[in-house]
C-alpha cells in the first residue's frame, strides 16, 4: 500500500459522480493513499453547494452526474472565492469534450478507469493528463497534434490519422510506459469511434507504414532520433505515440 499523502496541502476530498461503482472506487481509492472523504454526491448542483459551504481540499467529478456534467461544475466552481482543486473524470476524449476542457481548464483529467496508484500521483503532482498545462503554455495542441502528423506523412483521409490524432490528446508518456497501455487505449478508441479494437490497432499500424513510406529521414530522425531502430524496422503504434507524447510534453513545457 502506498504511504499516506502528505497532509500539509491536502486533507479531504469530495466525490462526485453519477455511477456508483466509480463512486465506490474513488472512496476507497482516497481513503488507501491517506485522505479523507468530506462528502459525496451524484448531483452536480449539491456538489456546487457544498463546495461552497464548506470548501473541500480536492473534488474528483466523474463527467457524468445526475443534473449536469463535471465541466459545468468545475466552470462554476472556478468562479467561487476557494475552489478546490478539481480532478476530473472522463470515459474518453473527443472534439466537443477538448473544446469544453479549454474553456473550463480544470486542475487535472483523468481517462477511467483510475486505479490508486495512478489517483495518488495525479494527486501529488498532477503530472498525468494536464490539458489545461498546455493551454497555459501558450500552444494550440490540436494543431501541434495535427502538424506533427502530417510533417511525418500521414494523410487526414487515414483511419489511423485519426486514431493517433486522438490518442496523443488523450495520453500523457506515463501512461504509455504501463505494460500493456495500448490494449487500454485501443478499447477506448474503438468505443469512441464505434469500432473494434483490433481495427483501431491495424489502422494505426498502416498510417504508420505510410507515414515511413513517404517521410524523409531527416523528419524521422527530429521527431524519433535514436529511440527507434530504422534499420531492423518501423516503431511499433506503442513506440511512436511514446516519441510523439514525450515530444508534445516537452514542447508544452517550453523545454
């Protein structure tokens, strides 16, 4: 089990979600790394209510609630004299969930399911799924995104582009460096698109393939370097959403 978090920052949580297994989770998930529940709640308006009336350390809002959605809560939230740290829930990422997170810019995301290890480092240092982190950077990380792709030779009209697109909006490289990332990442990416996994998985393996077709080595060697081994082939998909993230991370970091 992990050490208990250290008390000097954050001391409760409130949970808020519509689904009661998630609500079961995050419970147990809170108490495991040392902190304590103030409350919960499946409403987004009692939520607000008692966020206000008695101001939480933390709030973890499951997208879903039974009057509303987490982004409106974390949006109202923002305009209260002590908002908690807000740590948002999502079962995915798509075009209208991102434009929503840049307007509301809450402390963190998080892709269900969220297992503890990965709560009490998000919690600790909110280093995991930061969007508003590259919305403070200043860079526009749908057209970093898309201008990577296409300098690397991977057309729009590819299902692959589309899947890759997606799956660097909605990872971070540590969650890349979990043994078996990728079968989580192919499931969410063929519930989001109504696919199946082994689709979304051989797509991305042909953008790939066309990307090393047509790019030039000098292209591949500024987004791969030596991480990749040209000569005993193509990185696998893990492989290059792994360059790509680390090098989006980087960029948005002003390293």
């Amino acid at each position: 089990m992990n050490a208990p978090m250290e008390k000097e920052n954050f001391k409760n949580v409130f949970i808020a979600s519509g689904d009661p297994d998630t609500m079961q989770e995050m419970c147990a998930h809170t108490e495991d790394i040392g902190l304590s529940v103030s409350g919960t709640t499946s409403s987004a308006r009692e939520a607000f209510c008692q966020s206000v009336k008695c101001p939480p350390d933390i709030i973890i809002a499951d997208y879903v609630l039974s009057d509303g959605d987490a982004l409106e809560l974390c949006q109202r939230l923002k305009n209260t004299d002590s908002p908690p740290v807000t740590v948002i829930l999502l079962p995915y990422i798509n075009g209208f969930i991102s434009s929503r997170l840049a307007q509301t810019a809450p402390d963190c995301f998080l892709l269900k399911p969220v297992g503890r290890d990965r709560l009490a480092k998000t919690i600790s240092d909110f280093s995991g799924y930061r969007r508003n982190t590259f919305l403070r950077s200043g860079v526009d990380v749908e057209r970093r995104v898309s201008d990577m792709l296409f300098d690397l030779g991977i057309p729009a009209r590819l299902l692959g582009h589309r899947y890759i697109f997606d799956a660097l909006l909605s990872v971070s490289p540590e969650q890349l460096r979990i043994p078996r990332a990728m079968d989580g990442i192919y499931r969410s990416l063929a519930n989001l698109h109504g696919t199946t996994p082994a689709r979304v998985e051989r797509n991305m393996r042909n953008a790939i393939e066309t990307a090393f077709d047509r790019c030039s080595p000098d292209t591949l060697e500024k987004y791969f370097g030596n991480s990749v081994s040209f000569d005993r082939g193509k990185p696998t998909n893990g492989e290059l959403l792994s360059c790509l993230a680390e090098k989006l991370a980087l960029e948005t970091k002003g390293i």
